[in-house]
C-alpha cells in the first residue's frame, strides 16, 4: 500500500518531471522514475505507472500539435515521424515481457535499474553533442533514402523497447536521434519527441498492466496520482519552450537538459549503491533547479520577444 508522504512526493514529482517533459519533448520517466525508486516503490509497480501517467498527461498537447509537424510528401511527418512512431509503438510492447524475461533469468529486478542507469548515461552523452542550427525552421526535411528509413525505424524499435522497459517514454532517445543525426529543428524535434512518447507510454502500458497480475491495483492508483501533476506540467512545460524557441534559444533548449540528467544519474547511482538519503537530497535538488532555470529561462525569452 503507497503512503501518503509517496503520494504527494510522486504528484510533486510529477508535475516538475512533465514540466520539464512538455519543454523538452519527454516524458518524465527519466525523472518520476528514480524518485519512485528512492521512495522505495516496487519497480513492478513504478514503471506501469510512471508510463500509464504519460498518456492523459501527453495527449491534449499531441492532439494540438500534431498537424503542425507536417504530413505531407518530403515533410518531417511523412519522412521521418511516420516510421520512427510506428517502430517505437511495436517496440515498447515488448517491454513488460522483456522485463518477466530477465527477472527469471536473473531473479532480480536490479538488473533493470542498472540498465536504466545506463540509459541515462547514454542521454546524458548524446544530449551535450546537441549542436545549434543555422538552417530555418522548415516543414521540408532533406533526403530521406529507403535506407535511412530503415535506420530510422529500426531506431524508433529498439527506443520503444528499452524505453518500455527502463519505464521512459522514449523521448530522451528520440531527441538526440532527431537533433543530431537528422539535424532537426529544435520546434519539430519536440513535436515529433511528444508524439512519440505518447505512442510508446500508451503500448508499453498496455502491456504492463495485462502482464502485472497483483501489481495492477497499487500501479493504477499510483499512476492516477502522478496523472493529476503531470497533465497541468506537460501543457505548461510545452508553452514554456514555444516561448524559448520563438526567441531563437534552440541550443540553450537543447543543451540544458544535459545538465539536469547528470544530477539524476548520480541520484539513481546513489540509490542502487545504498546511499538512499543522498540520492533523495540530490533527486529533490534537481526538480527544484528544473522549475528555477525553466521559469528564469522562459520569464527571460518572454521579455524578449515583447
């Protein structure tokens, strides 16, 4: 049974992560997660519901947005979210089995915290490359050839499936795949990232809750928790980044992250190590820095833009 003083961590929690999640086109498992974790919530019953709660939180600003990425022929849609949604989709299917799959093999779920500790350090590396982009934003994307497609696709596969997993809506992965390889803008990047964690915490959910048996109960009540701070967080953190990238701040949009992520991995490392109590103080620092450098930043481009 979750404690009060989890439950109002988790909302709280929630709300900074998708904040932050709407910003950078995430879902706030790369930080709901670990504060769950440092909570001490089963990891059967943390990951079902940290993807459960990106779905209602998601969805209005994907149904807002989601004509804007352009569909048309040599657009972003058609070229590059297509494919990469439709992969990522089947991908995280696999992730709840997956997951039964390496506790009988191993016996514990430790492994997947480990491996979700690698995940971000994957992020971590991948989003301090993110370079500046001189090119305007544009509904055309370059030449996309038939193999490119299938990189693309086999990408979006493997980032539903570990995402699934680790309990990340995939947007941490999509982000430096779009951003860097495909040289997207920073207002498409964060559109098609926001579509994909909506496909990919929608299928991964799905999967887990048929699959959790006793752990259903504990992961709807939870996720309906982390669903109240995540849906006013994710439309908020969205409008923050419109307001930045209308200032033509796409580096500091993109590079920021990597600074927060840091802090997270050492948390989380402090956690699978035995240092509970100095992974909470670092986990608790990092979402009030989150909500200081987003405000300040916003709050600073808006009076730009005046």
């Amino acid at each position: 049974m979750l404690s009060l003083t989890t439950m109002i961590i988790a909302f709280c929690a929630s709300f900074v992560a998708m904040l932050s999640g709407g910003f950078w086109g995430l879902g706030g498992g790369w930080l709901v997660m670990p504060v769950l974790l440092l909570c001490g919530v089963p990891i059967e019953v943390a990951v079902p519901a940290s993807l459960l709660q990106m779905v209602p939180s998601t969805f209005p600003t994907v149904a807002r947005q989601i004509k804007s990425i352009g569909w048309s022929r040599n657009s972003w849609g058609y070229m590059v979210a297509l494919p990469m949604c439709i992969a990522s989709f089947a991908g995280s299917i696999g992730g709840a089995p997956v997951g039964d799959l390496l506790e009988y093999l191993f016996h514990t779920r430790k492994l997947q915290e480990i491996f979700f500790l690698g995940i971000l350090i994957l992020v971590f590396y991948q989003s301090i490359g993110i370079k500046e982009t001189k090119a305007a934003l544009s509904a055309k994307v370059g030449a996309v050839d038939f193999r490119k497609k299938i990189y693309i696709a086999l990408a979006g596969f493997f980032t539903g499936l570990i995402s699934s997993l680790a309990g990340l809506g995939g947007g941490s992965l999509v982000r430096p795949l779009l951003r860097n390889l495909l040289k997207a803008p920073e207002d498409i990047t964060g559109k098609i990232s926001r579509l994909s964690v909506f496909l990919v915490a929608f299928a991964g959910a799905s999967a887990y809750l048929l699959i959790s048996g006793k752990w259903v109960a504990e992961s709807l009540t939870l996720a309906a928790v982390l669903t109240a701070g995540g849906m006013p967080g994710f439309a908020l953190g969205a409008k923050m980044h419109g307001v930045v990238v209308g200032a033509g701040k796409d580096a500091l949009a993109g590079r920021s992250f990597a600074f927060f992520i840091m802090i997270v991995i050492i948390s989380l490392f402090c956690k699978i190590t035995g240092f509970i109590e100095t992974g909470r103080i670092l986990i608790c620092a990092t979402g009030a820095g989150i909500l200081i450098f987003l405000c300040a930043v916003t709050f600073g481009c808006r009076k730009q833009n005046l």
